[in-house]
C-alpha cells in the first residue's frame, strides 16, 4: 500500500480527532514540500513571487531618442516654404529670421519653448507660418526643433514637408504607438516631425489629456523648440486647450482677409494665456520692406513681427 493511500486512510481515521494539524502536515511532505505547522504560513509559502515589471531606460539625450524613431527622407513642398531655393523669397525669409529673434528676445525674459501657432478661422496662414517658423530655427547650427500636428480634425502640416501623415499623434494618444513611432527625423535631423495620424471621432478629449501633457513634457528635454500647429480658435477649443501645456502662443491673421472682429474675439481668449504676439500672414510684396509690427499681450508687452508670407 503506498504510502499516499496510508496518509489519507489515516487522515480519515482521525478526521473527528485533535490531530487534523498533524495530518495536513503529512500530506505536504509527501508532496515534496516543506513541512509547515501554520496552516497561514503554508498559503503564503505557496504563492507565487510577485515580480515588478522591468521599466526600459528612457533616452537621456536628443541623439538616443532619435537614433530610436524613424529616420525620413521629406520633399518640402517648394511653395509653401520660403526658404525653399526654387523660389526667391528672400525678403519672406528675412521675416521669419526676424521673427525668430523677437521669439529669443522673449525667451530672455521668460520661459519659453513651447509655441502653439493658431488662427481665428481656417486658411489664415498658421501651417504656413508653424512650418517656415521650424525651418528659421534649424538654420541656427545645433537647434534641435520638433514641428507637432496636434489639428487632429484636419491635419495638413505633413503636406508641406511632404511628410507620411500616420501614425502620428492621434494614434499616441489613442495608446496605440509610443513617441518612437510617430516622431519622423527629417533629412537635416535636427527637425523632427510628430503628424497628426489618424482620423478620429474625440480629438479634443484626446488633447485634453494627461497623456498629452505628458508628452510635450517629455519632448521639452530634448529639444530647444516645439512648434503646435492647432485647430483655429473659433472653430472648436481644442487651441485653448492646448494653450494651457504651452509657454506662448502667436496668432496668424490674413491680411486683407481676416475680419477684425473675429480676429479680436479670437484673441481675447490667449490673453491669460501668453500671448506672444500677432502674425501678419501674406501682406502684399509693394509693402514688403515697411516695418508691421504688432504688441504682445504675454506679461511683458512684446513686439513681433510678421513675416510676409502664404496661406
């Protein structure tokens, strides 16, 4: 008679006894296990180990993480860039540079990194304007510049580099891929790309979220600048939203385009919110070389200029 067949005939024989303590202890050691008197401590023993997910080491620097994304090979599209050299847009040019310095003037007195470019209304210029604003920046050697899509609703930001669309940041904040997967390093890999991805149904509830914060966090460590393209102001919210995680914004207007009221109701929304300044976008070329200045409305009165450009 084995010896498991002799266990439980004893167990059976003193199941109405004092000893049942004794018997458990003899069924584990035939088991092969350790012989434990507590029968809390026998649960604990048979638990498994809990053991704590491995977390991957996040790049430290701007040449680990993009060493890590996908490297493209963009086709700017010659007219809608005024640095593209099929077009002598010199004067054009000289405007964004100004721009920038405007933008480094303000970046003495506070901080500033974070740049959300929007508009009142649609075709105003803003892509335009967030595209050749990136391409001033990365002419300065070692700026290291990020252009993000974040008009989930109609992205066209990759159109003008001539840039995949997905995946992009819907699909970042979906879940559905990591910042390695969407970022796109151009040809000069100092300009990285984050496009708008794909098409969803909840843009704003996606921009309004942690996940969202956290990325412009995460990318503030690694590069100089990160330029927004957004939605225009009076067609949804999602501008404002997105204000609230940036440093500044800038506002494009048309010119001889945009009706004043809507670009004053626009604007008194980014009043609390840094607003940096105005952008004057497509001023006609006889005027090309007079001084367009508009004040900012950020904590220091700021002055900006616009460049002359496209839609």
């Amino acid at each position: 008679m084995s010896r498991i067949h002799e266990a439980l005939k004893k167990a059976a024989e003193e199941r109405n006894s004092n000893t049942s303590n004794e018997s458990v202890s003899e069924l584990v050691e035939l088991s092969g296990q350790e012989v434990k008197s507590d029968p809390v401590s026998l649960a604990m023993s048979a638990a498994p180990a809990v053991v704590s997910p491995r977390r991957e080491k996040q790049p430290s620097s701007f040449e680990e993480f993009t060493k890590k994304c996908g490297q493209a090979s963009w086709k700017f599209e010659p007219s809608a860039s005024v640095f593209s050299a099929h077009m002598e847009h010199q004067v054009g040019a000289e405007k964004f540079r100004t721009l920038r310095s405007r933008l480094y003037q303000i970046a003495s007195a506070q901080p500033l990194k974070k740049i959300l470019i929007t508009s009142s209304t649609p075709a105003e210029g803003k892509t335009f304007v967030a595209a050749n604003l990136a391409q001033s920046f990365i002419r300065q050697a070692g700026r290291k510049v990020l252009l993000i899509d974040s008009d989930l609703r109609a992205s066209r930001l990759h159109l003008h580099l001539g840039a995949q669309e997905k995946p992009g940041l819907s699909d970042y904040l979906r879940g559905d891929c990591d910042e390695f997967q969407i970022t796109q390093v151009g040809p000069d890999k100092n300009l990285c790309l984050i496009p708008g991805g794909s098409e969803v149904s909840n843009p704003s509830e996606l921009l309004h979220s942690e996940r969202m914060r956290k990325l412009l966090d995460r990318m503030a460590t690694l590069f100089d600048w990160i330029i927004l393209d957004s939605p225009p102001a009076l067609a949804v919210h999602d501008a404002s939203i997105l204000a609230d995680m940036c440093d500044g914004v800038l506002f494009v207007v048309r010119a001889g385009a945009t009706d004043y009221e809507l670009a004053e109701k626009a604007s008194l929304e980014f009043r609390e919110k840094n607003l940096l300044g105005v952008v004057l976008n497509r001023i006609e070329k006889s005027d090309a070389y007079g001084d367009y200045y508009y004040s900012g409305y950020g904590s220091q009165r700021n002055s900006v200029a616009e460049p002359e450009s496209q839609s």
